[in-house]
C-alpha cells in the first residue's frame, strides 16, 4: 500500500509524480491523508493508471475527490478497493 497525503492540486502534482515508479507498483493507493483535490489529481490518477497499464486499486478517497471522479465520469475507469 502507498499513501499519498496533503493536498493533491495543480500546485503539488508535480511533487508527487516523482513518486509514480512507486505509486503505480502498491497494490492499493491510500487517500485517506488527502486535505484537498482539485482537477488535477482526477488527471495525476488517470496518469498513474496508464503508466500501470490497467485499473488502480484506490481506498479512502475523500469526499471532494470523489465528486470529481464521478463529474468527470472516470470512476468506472479506477477501482475502489473498499468494494
């Protein structure tokens, strides 16, 4: 499992990225730690996915990112490993 905390915005994506070797070899990504989201996380995830090749297992995402897959219509797209 990998966690990844604090804000996930435009302004700390990049950041994070340099984490993807990692992000995309755990079995689940653990959102839980996430204060804030915004567009560019939907994108960071979506990016992690292709670079796996396949679905993310994703548990714990917050409210507000939640709100954003499903504006975005990408749920279906990244898997929650809570079921």
């Amino acid at each position: 499992m990998a966690v990844i905390e604090g804000e996930l915005t435009q302004w700390t994506v990049p950041g994070h990225l340099a984490r993807a070797g990692e992000l995309v070899g755990a079995d689940v990504l653990d959102l839980s730690g996430v204060t804030r989201a915004d567009s560019a996380a939907v994108a960071f995830l979506l990016e992690l996915r292709r670079r796996k090749g396949g679905p993310l297992q994703l548990s714990g995402a917050p409210a507000q990112l939640e709100g954003l897959l499903d504006f975005f219509a990408v749920r279906p797209l990244l898997t929650n490993a809570e079921g």
